[in-house]
C-alpha cells in the first residue's frame, strides 16, 4: 500500500501547482484507471482504460488526441519511413520496421471510446488517435472517457518491445493510448518517430493479469506485494497464487507516463535508502552479469544521494533500475537499460538515466522542442556525478562534452537547438545538439554568472518548477534571479542560432614603457571575457570584461588571485584594449579563459607567450 506520508506529500504537491493557476501558469491534470490482461504466448493484451481528464486551461475544447505508440512499429509508418530516409539512422532502428510481419508488428486498437458515456467519433491517423467530443469541455471542467483497446507488442527495435537483444521478454514502455499533453502553446501531437516524449500530469492506477511465472518492476508502488511475491513480499510471507495468472495492481501518483518490464528469469534485488526511496533491481539471471548488477546496488545509492543533494531531493518513495530496452531510456520512478555491459558503462548508464529522474520526470520539460533542456541537464550532472561516485578525480570532467559540442559547431550539419527533435537532417547533429551542446550549456553558465550562482540556480530551479512543465525561459528567468545577470542573450544566441564563440588575442604592443593588450571578438556570439596575465616574477592577474548586455558581473573565480573589473565590452565592438602598466619584458604570458568554461571554437589564438 502507499504510505501515508507518500499520499500527503502528493497532495499538497497537487494543491500547490493548481494555487498557482489562478496566475498565469497552469497545467492540465489526468487520472489514469487500466486493467490489462497480457497473453505471453502469442505477445498480445486486452485492457480497459478509464481516463479522467481535467481541464484548467482557460480554452473550451472541442477535440483531444491520444498518443498510440505501438502503431509506429509497422511498415510504412512515419518512423520506418524517416528511419528509411536518413543520412545516418539510429543503427537500432534502420530498415527493420519496414521488415516486420504481422506477427511482430506492434499495435494498439481502440475497440470503443465512450465520453461521459457517451459515444464519441474518433479516427485513427498514424500513431494518433484524433477524438471530436461530443461535448466540449468547459474551462475548469471535467471529463470522463472510457476506452477498450487491444495491443500487439512490437519485436524490440527501439525502447519498447519483447524479447530484446539480451533475452528480456517484454520491455513495456508507450504501451498504453496516452491523452496528449495541451498547454499554453496548445495540443502537442507530434507522430511518434523515435525522439521524445511529453506527457500530463496525473495519477495512474493501473492492474496488470499476466502469467505467474513473471516478474515485474516499473512505476509506481505495488499495492499487493504479498499477493504476487517474486520477492516484494514482506519477509516471512507465505505467498499462494492460484490459477495461471498474477494480477500486479501498481499505483503511481503525480507522474506523467507509467511503465513497466516483465521476466520470467528476473532477479528482483532491493535497497533501502536511509531517509531515501527503496531502489529495486530486477535483472535476468545471466551468471555473467550478476556480479555487476550486486556491485551497481551501493553505486545507485551514491548516485541518488548525489542527485539529491545537487538538485532537490527525490520526491517518490521508490526508483526502480530495470534491465531492458534497447540501451537506457528514462521513465517515471524506473529506467529501462541494457544490463551486459562493463561496470563501468553500467554505472554511466544507470547515472544517466536516474539523473532523468529530475531533469524530466520531476521537471517535465517538452522533450520534442527542448531536447536539450533534459538530456544536456543530464549530462551534465550525471557526468559530474560519475566523477564523484566512480572516484575518477578528473579536474575536467566535462571536458568530453565541451568536445563533442566543437565537433558539432565546426561539422557543417548543426542546426539550432530550437529544432524540432524529429527535424533534425542527421542524427549525429540532433545527439551532439541535445546532449553535449545542451551539457555546455550548464556549464558556460556557471561561466558567466559563477559558478555558486549556478548551482542556487539549478536547486531554485528544482524548488520552484517541479512536477510542472518548464520552458527555457522558465530556467533563465531563475537563473537571472538568483545572479541579477540579465541572460536573455545567452538564451537566444546559444538555442535559436548556431552562432559560435571565438575570442582571440589580436595583439600585444607597448607604449611609453605600459604594455597594450587588444582583444578581438571573432566569432558571432557575445560572451564576457576573463584574461589572465603572469608576469615574470610568476604572479598572475586576472582582468574581467562584463558584456554590456548583462547589466551585472559575476563574483572572481578565483579566490585567490587579485582580479581588476574592467569597463563594459559592448558586442558591437570587434576589438577591446586594456592597459597594463608593465612593459612587455615584465609579462610572462597572456591567456584568455584558463578554467576552460568558455566554448571557444577556436582556442589557438587565446594565448600570447613573450
């Protein structure tokens, strides 16, 4: 059953994110009820959905749209087609799609559909379900709708599907006709072609019948443990099942996706963690990958205990790392991940996917315009975590990401990060875009408001936008807050163009015994600059210049090292001068952005050596 203290947690959540709505911010709120019998024969299920839907928007609606997933898995759909296409396709994907017979083709089928039990018209159209309601629904009402549908698990091909390359029977992720996601910009009913996702917010109590040799693991908190065993049980409990069949009652409050995995050889391992969520592990038994998947349990520990002292604390009372899928993809309270691997990819993995824990199932940004907003968030914590958790002691973690951005930024093929995740013409441009360009970010703007600044800011950020949908400018706003830097810049350069920072020393000259140092701004994106100048006697001095446009100046860096605040440096201005009064027989060197936070397409000409 659900703790208590889980039901109030949820419910002063709930009670905080409507109180806002009577401002300018609200969000839609779902209630999912399921019941579903799974045929593991043959691959195939029958459910019964009863969906609550509440409307706070201010708009009347007159239609709503589902998501069905499984239907991309069939040939001549949008993503086999736009797989089929591609320059560079997701090797996991190719032209398999377009290969699929009847038998392993996924599919969800919407039998009837009833509102407020009455028929309604509704029209299948790819992997959307298009519904024009019978009766609108008014601002601050709400609706019930009452489905039968039937389902086809798809071979596994990517994220979802049965019998997946390690031998996992059914990978159970997108599984289920989802309401979309409306909001201030409207319905959000991309096509499902192998990107991301966008969900509501809500509660789903969802039972699933299937064979009782099974083992199961995913959302939400088992309401019957003692029934179905496997290991969930209390210690002691004598556990008898009668028939063929174990019915997996699951409740997971506030979250906007449910799923789950099922095995018949899973190993179901837990972990208390003290003033923390349990953690499961469910894993097949592989003598090859067991001593592996026991030392990732104290690992997953140190992460989330990581995650929550660097972001907020985790709010749910269970996080499940569940081997499956085709990789790691992150899901509410679990992740799905390919469990043969080395130690080390399979802490990095699970590292990047519970960080997902926040930077998407907490603050639930839209993945399919801001991709970069939760895997670049990821990436960045995860990697910093790993640094920490793996005792890597590398004084530049990041360093890889910042890499795989310049390959990016000089590779021709980059396009904004305000694209669209399925418009991106390759897929290396959309990974390097999402991930490392999105990593960067984070981390530039530790650069240029400081980085205690960003750290307030991510914690803020967390405090005041979880379990509600963040827009880019959502962030920056708190990030201005916290600083009192003004970002706007920053945002539009860095997302809506693929302008490149370049900042280079022009020249050092002397003049009436003063050394004259002038900095070029080559490249088209603005950025304040620090410039750090040893003399000869080994002393070093750091010279800051603020870009007019952020109205405000981060802290020095560097305690210990004497700093001079400079004049504003207008971007309209190519050049900028400062004056040191030392000849150039006293400096030693001069260079530009020593921390490497800056992402300098073009470090060659940020050093001067006398």
């Amino acid at each position: 059953m659900i703790r208590k203290n889980v039901i109030l947690i949820f419910l002063f959540v709930a009670c905080g994110v409507w109180a806002q709505n009577n401002g300018s911010y609200w969000q839609q709120r779902v209630a999912y009820k399921m019941n579903i019998d799974m045929n593991v024969e043959n691959y195939q299920y029958s459910g019964t959905q009863e969906l609550t839907y509440t409307n706070n928007s201010p708009d009347t609606l007159n239609q709503v749209f589902y998501h069905l997933y499984f239907n991309a898995f069939q040939p001549g759909s949008e993503m086999d087609v736009r797989s089929r296409n591609l320059p560079d396709p997701d090797p996991r994907v190719g032209d398999r799609i377009s290969k699929l017979s009847p038998e392993e083709i996924g599919y969800i089928k919407v039998a009837s559909l009833n509102q407020n039990g009455q028929p309604t018209k509704y029209e299948v159209a790819g992997t959307v379900l298009e519904v024009n309601l019978n009766k609108p629904i008014l601002p601050g009402e709400k609706a019930t709708f009452a489905m039968e549908f039937t389902g086809q698990v798809p071979v596994q091909i990517r994220r979802s599907g049965r019998n997946n390359k390690e031998g996992v029977a059914l990978s159970m992720t997108q599984w289920y006709p989802k309401m979309a996601e409306y909001d201030f910009e409207g319905w959000h009913t991309d096509p499902y072609i192998a990107r991301e996702f966008h969900g509501v917010w809500g509660d789903f109590d969802v039972t699933i019948s299937i064979d009782k040799t099974y083992v199961l693991g995913g959302s939400g908190y088992l309401q019957n443990p003692n029934e179905v065993g496997h290991g969930y049980e209390e210690p002691g409990t004598n556990v008898k099942v009668k028939g063929k069949k174990i019915a997996w009652h699951f409740v997971a409050p506030n979250v906007h996706d449910f799923t789950w995995a099922a095995d018949p050889e899973y190993i179901h391992d837990s972990v208390q963690i003290p003033d923390g969520p349990k953690l499961h592990f469910l894993y097949k038994n592989n003598k090859d990958i067991i001593d592996n998947w026991k030392d990732l349990q104290p690992k997953s520990v140190d992460l989330m205990n990581y995650f929550s002292e660097h972001i907020g604390k985790y709010p749910y009372d269970q996080y499940s790392i569940i081997q499956g899928g085709d990789g790691g993809m992150e899901y509410a309270m679990c992740t799905l991940i390919t469990g043969e691997r080395k130690f080390g990819s399979l802490v990095g993995v699970t590292a990047h996917e519970m960080a997902h824990a926040w930077f998407q199932h907490i603050l639930a940004t839209n993945e399919a315009k801001h991709e970069w907003m939760d895997e670049g968030f990821t990436s960045y914590i995860s990697t910093l975590a790993m640094n920490e958790v793996m005792k890597q002691n590398n004084p530049n973690s990041l360093k890889g990401l910042y890499q795989g951005y310049m390959q990016l930024a000089l590779s021709g093929i980059e396009q904004p990060q305000t694209t669209q995740a399925d418009r991106y013409a390759h897929n290396s441009a959309y990974g390097a875009s999402a991930y490392a360009k999105g990593a960067v970010f984070l981390s530039q703007l530790g650069y240029i408001i400081g980085e205690d600044n960003l750290k307030k800011t991510i914690k803020r950020y967390y405090k005041e936008w979880k379990f509600k949908h963040p827009t880019p400018n959502d962030f920056k706003r708190i990030a201005e807050k916290v600083s009192g830097i003004q970002l706007d810049w920053y945002l539009n350069d860095w997302t809506q163009t693929t302008n490149t920072i370049d900042y280079g020393i022009k020249e050092v000259t002397e003049e009436n015994g003063k050394t004259l140092i002038t900095l070029e701004r080559v490249g088209q994106m603005p950025m304040p600059t620090d410039l750090y100048v040893e003399y000869g006697d080994g002393s070093i001095e750091s010279f800051y210049m603020p870009i007019r446009m952020m109205r405000g100046k981060k802290g020095n860096p560097i305690d210990s090292m004497p700093r001079k605040v400079m004049p504003d440096w207008p971007w309209t201005n190519p050049t900028y001068t400062i004056t040191i009064e030392k000849p150039i027989s006293e400096i030693k060197s001069v260079k530009l952005d020593i921390t490497k936070l800056m992402a300098d397409v073009n470090p060659s000409n940020n050093t001067y050596m006398n």
